[in-house]
C-alpha cells in the first residue's frame, strides 16, 4: 500500500463517520417524530486499480465510502392521541401529499399522520386544506353528488382534501319517514297515559315538535293516538286513531301512519310524514322509549372532519348530520427503501422504488387507518448512544491513523533530502 493510498483510507475513514454521526444525531433528533424512520451509515470499501500484469490487476485499497440507508418499510408502534387529526397506517402503505394545493407540485409520500388545516389562497378565495407538518395538501379519492368514493388507482384519480363550510354544505330536506317504537303498559287503568316527542324538519330547515299522546280506553288492548303541535302547524288526519295490540302485547293496527302537515312559518311549506309503528308493543315492564328517529335535517356547514378505519373522511355539519367527503388511499411502491428522501419524514418515487399505485385499505388487507392515533418513531435510543460510541472511536482511530503517516512521510522527506 503506497503513503498516498494510506493517507486516503485514513481521510476517507473520518469522513465516513462523520457522515455516520450525522445520521445518528439525526435519529436522536427525531426520536419523537411521528413517522420517522431511524437512518443508518454504512460503509463500502472504494478500490483504485493502479496497473496490470500479464496475469494480475494490481488494485490500492482507498478507503470506505458512506452509503446512509432509511429502513422506511419498518414499521413503528402505533401510539393513541386522541385528536381528531392523527392518524395512523396500521401495515403497509403511505399517505399521499402535493407540495402545491393547486396540484401544481411535486407528489411526496410519507407516514406521518400528524395531519393540519391549512388555509391557502387560490384565485382570491381562501380555501382550507387538510396538510402534513411539511405544509403539503394531502390528498385523497373524491365522492360523487351521491356519496360514493371515486376510486382510482392511480394518483391523478386524487384531489386535495378541502374542508372549509365553502366546500361542503347540506341543503334542508322535509321529513318524510319516522319511526317510533314504545313499550306501553300492559296493564294500564284506562286514561292512563304517555308522551312521546318526535322532532320533524320542514322544507327550509325549521324543526317542529310533534307531541305524540298514547292513552289507554276502556277497551281491551286499545290506546287512543294523538299527536299535535304546538306552534300551530296542523294535521291534516282526523285524530285521535286508534292502535290496538293482540293478547300476546304485538301491534295490530296501525302499523304505519302518514300524516300531512301544514308547516305555520313562512316558507315552511307542507310534508307528508309517514310514521312507522311496526315496532310498538305493550308487555309488561312499564312505559318505556326504545327508538325515536326521523329523516329531515336542517341547513348545515362543515364544522369538523374525522376518520375510520377505512380512511374515509367524514364530515361533521353543524345540523348534527355526518357524511363521507374523501376516502384516504394506501399508497404501495415495489421497493419502498429506495424511496428518496424529500424531508426526514417524507420521501418520493424513482425508477429505483418503482411506481406508486393505490389501493382501499378495506378492499386490500394491506392496512388499516387508526384514527387518533400516530405511528412512533422507529429510533430507539439506546441502540443511537451505543451507535454514536462506536463511530466516535473509529473517527479517533482514523485521526490517529492520519497523524501517523503524515508523521511518516514528514520523516522520509527529511530523509531524502
């Protein structure tokens, strides 16, 4: 080995683990970054080929190279937060994200689902997105007007993900159907009675209250019916009707109900409300409530969003009503270990990861979506400390190398002259 090619397997050895602190230093940094997957330096020996013989290619040892290596397909634990925002990938996958809200930018892939708002003008309207901590829009497969997902399987099938009360708003709908299911007492005195209230919309949002009266007659299993209003809105049937029980406490009659309504406010128009009573029955234990519902709901904007295991984003109104806005995919690459590293959580597809394609975390089996919930950092900082000695002392023991040959040849310098 000649003085120049000690002298380089020396400097090559300081520079190489330098580099492998930096990657360590990083590791302890983000030891509490969600998403975050641990760096590790390794090292390949670099060998010059200096000359030939008839038999043999003479080569000089030069030293080691660094190559830093992301386990990015590790998978992290998965940690509760309780915010409405985190969410984690429970198996294989990654988020998909746009560095631009306009779709304009660059598609990173990460698993950090340490999700924001961010706010973002575009052509002078301020819009809100769901982000990443990197400040990219994230996106996701849009619903149709019916609610269903608009499932691609490629990321031009994917929109950012806007949640501002511009972006989605219910229209008031009418009641039309509602179902009440009491128990009545089987062994009720006649005049004996029980109250049900039973909330109905009219076609501009406004609710009303409809006072449901249930009082038993002289005649065996027979209850007179009465519902009313309050606020002066009427109805058209004639009442009270009668709902009558077989021996064994099953409704007879009526099963159902219609009733027509004539709403008092302005702009509240009429309805036909049909009213399910299949479900009535009168056993023994008492007047008792078990189900009350109707259809119908109130004008509402997007107040929240949040998410199943499905990665759908559910949409929460201010009229009490929830639907699907977009469905989160699961990102797949071939190789996911050669993804670039575009930020120490995100990373971008090449010809040596292979191509992304999307896949339905309930249609696949490849993971689930955990809501409130983040995936730790794979760092573990005992295996760092131990690492960052190691390093330490092989730098010392490169240094100490270089001192000595430069002190050599400084001595055959001297020497020859």
């Amino acid at each position: 080995m000649t003085m120049f090619s000690s002298l380089s397997a020396a400097f090559t050895g300081m520079r190489s683990h330098s580099d492998a602190m930096r990657s360590i230093s990083d590791n302890i940094v983000n030891v509490q970054t969600p998403g975050y997957k641990t760096a590790n330096t390794r090292f390949k020996e670099m060998i010059s080929e200096i000359g030939r013989t008839q038999n043999r290619i003479i080569q000089e040892h030069m030293g080691v190279a660094p190559e830093t290596q992301f386990f990015i397909d590790k998978q992290g634990t998965t940690e509760f937060t309780g915010r409405a925002l985190d969410v984690a990938i429970q198996g294989k996958g990654f988020f998909v994200s746009n560095t631009e809200a306009d779709g304009s930018g660059s598609i990173e892939l990460t698993r950090n689902g340490q999700l924001l708002n961010k706010s973002v003008n575009i052509n002078g309207t301020d819009q809100l997105f769901l982000s990443d901590v990197k400040g990219n829009v994230v996106l996701g497969w849009p619903t149709d007007e019916t609610g269903s997902f608009q499932i691609g399987t490629d990321v031009g099938s994917l929109e950012p993900i806007r949640i501002d009360s511009n972006a989605f708003s219910i229209t008031a709908q009418a009641s039309t159907e509602a179902l009440l299911q009491v128990n009545l007492k089987n062994d009720a005195v006649t005049g004996e009675s029980f109250n049900v209230d039973l909330a109905v919309f009219d076609e501009i949002g406004t609710d009303h209250n409809i006072k449901f009266n249930f009082a038993k007659t002289a005649t065996l299993n027979t209850w007179d019916v009465t519902p009313s209003f309050t606020d002066g809105t009427t109805i058209a049937q004639t009442v009270p009707f009668t709902m009558t029980f077989d021996a064994t406490g099953a409704i007879i009659s009526p099963t159902s109900q219609t009733l027509d309504l004539t709403f008092s406010n302005t702009g509240g128009g009429t309805a036909s409300v049909a009213v399910d009573f299949s479900t009535m029955s009168q056993f023994a234990g008492g007047f008792t409530l078990l189900d009350l519902s109707a259809d119908g709901n109130a004008n509402g904007l997007l107040d929240s969003v949040n998410f199943d295991e499905t990665g759908a984003v559910i949409g929460n109104f201010s009229n009490g009503v929830s639907r699907n806005l977009y469905k989160l995919p699961i990102a797949i690459v071939d190789e996911p270990n050669k993804l670039d590293l575009r930020f120490n959580t995100h990373y971008a597809a090449n010809s040596r990861s292979g191509e992304i394609t999307l896949f339905e975390a309930d249609q696949s089996g490849l993971g689930d979506f955990v809501a409130g919930s983040l995936e730790a950092s794979t760092t573990d900082l005992a295996t760092e400390f131990n690492n960052m000695i190691i390093a330490q002392q092989s730098f010392a023991m490169n240094g100490q190398s270089f001192r000595t040959i430069d002190a050599m040849a400084q001595i055959a310098y001297e020497l020859k002259r």
